[in-house]
C-alpha cells in the first residue's frame, strides 16, 4: 500500500513538472515567434512604402492595413493578435505598433506575449550622373 501511494505521489509530481516545462518553453517559443514577426512585417511594410516596383500606400490607414496583413501571414500559433497602433505617418515612413498575443496554456490559462516596435524608414537617394 505504501509503494501505491508512492507510485501515485510521484506520477502526480511528474506530471505536474511536465506541465510547468511546457508553459514556460511555450511562452518563450510565442514571444521568440512574435518578436521575428513584428519585426520582419515592420520593415517590410516600411520598405514597400518606398519600392517604386510595388503597389503604393496614400493613406495611414492602408499603410496600418499593409502592416497587419504582413504581420498575419507571419504568425502561426494558434492565438487571438491585437494590434495598437501607437503613431503612423505614411509619407514619412514612419510607424509605432504595440502587438499582443494571446492563447492559451496547456493548463487552460489564458497567456499573453507582446512587443512594441517603432521604424522610421530614412529614404537616401544618389544623384545619377554625380561629380567625379
């Protein structure tokens, strides 16, 4: 009878480790994904701001618009995503976003991760036929 309750004491505590090592490598997996996907859809959104080859942008809220939708093909957690858009100026390139995500722990909690970034893209242009 001992050794059950032993047996039982033990599986319960493995269990529960397993548990805490999950939810603990799994927000830092999220915040890891989330931190690559900001910031890879806010350059890209900056960048294509002023690429003369694609589409152009001619308000705020298409350029917030193209932000998001460079952020959502990014992400694959399955999650909720909230985005704030702390300031946007689309002739200056400029954007500040604060995105966070949230999901669920395999213990049922509700977890959070977020990020906040801010790009201000600084367009050099070369004179073509400059002295020598």
């Amino acid at each position: 009878m001992k050794s059950v309750f032993l047996g039982f004491g033990i599986t319960i505590c493995s269990i529960i480790s397993i548990v805490i090592v999950m939810t603990l490598c799994g927000t830092n997996i999220r915040q890891n994904e989330l931190n690559r996907a900001v910031d890879s859809a806010i350059k890209d959104t900056v960048e294509n701001q002023f690429d003369d080859t694609t589409y152009s942008v001619n308000s705020n809220d298409e350029f917030v618009t193209d932000f998001m939708e460079d952020l959502l093909v990014q992400i694959n957690s399955d999650c909720s995503v909230v985005v704030n858009v702390l300031d946007v100026d689309y002739q200056k390139g400029l954007l500040s976003v604060e995105v966070i995500e949230k999901y669920i722990h395999p213990i049922g909690t509700e977890g959070k991760v977020s990020v906040k970034r801010t790009v201000i893209m600084e367009q050099y242009t070369v004179p073509i036929g400059g002295a020598r």
